[in-house]
C-alpha cells in the first residue's frame, strides 16, 4: 500500500473520530436532558475508545504528510497533541 493512501485512510479515521465526538457528546447531552444519564453513560464509555484510537491515527497521519516541512518544533508540537489526546 502506498503512503499516500495510508494518509488519505488516517484522515477518514480523523473525520470519523470527529463525527464519534460529536455523537456522543450530543447523546450525552440529550440522555442528560431528558433525565435517563445511564443511556448517556453506556454511549459515552461504548464509543469513546473507538473515537479515541481513530483520532490518534489521524494525528500520526496528519504528521506524516506534514513531516518534511516542520523542524524540531513540529515533533514537539505532534508529541505534545498526541500525548494530550491519550493522556484524556
């Protein structure tokens, strides 16, 4: 498989895990609304890892493509938004 499909499947995975946020959230928010927060809760812990593992590919995706053009700088800045996304 070549790289620039391995980027091209990363940022589905990103656009993916961004729809998984906003679906739980919003479920979260509805369960919590209307008083039921155990449904809220099952989505959240369900779906949460799925949303999770996806964004994390799509960071190391979206720093493969953008590699050659960051410095030093970069890394720390892609180090620093992975660990804080599996860090949550």
């Amino acid at each position: 498989m070549r790289s620039s499909n391995l980027i091209r499947w990363s940022g589905l995975a990103a656009t993916i895990a961004g729809a998984l946020f906003i679906i739980i959230n919003l479920t979260a928010l509805l369960s919590l609304s209307f008083g039921q927060g155990s449904l809220g809760l099952l989505v959240r812990t369900v779906i949460s890892p799925v949303g999770g593992a996806l964004l994390v590919l799509g960071l190391i995706g979206l720093y493969v493509r953008q590699w050659e053009a960051t410095d030093a700088i970069g890394l720390v800045g892609f180090l620093c938004a992975l660990f804080g996304t599996v860090s949550i």
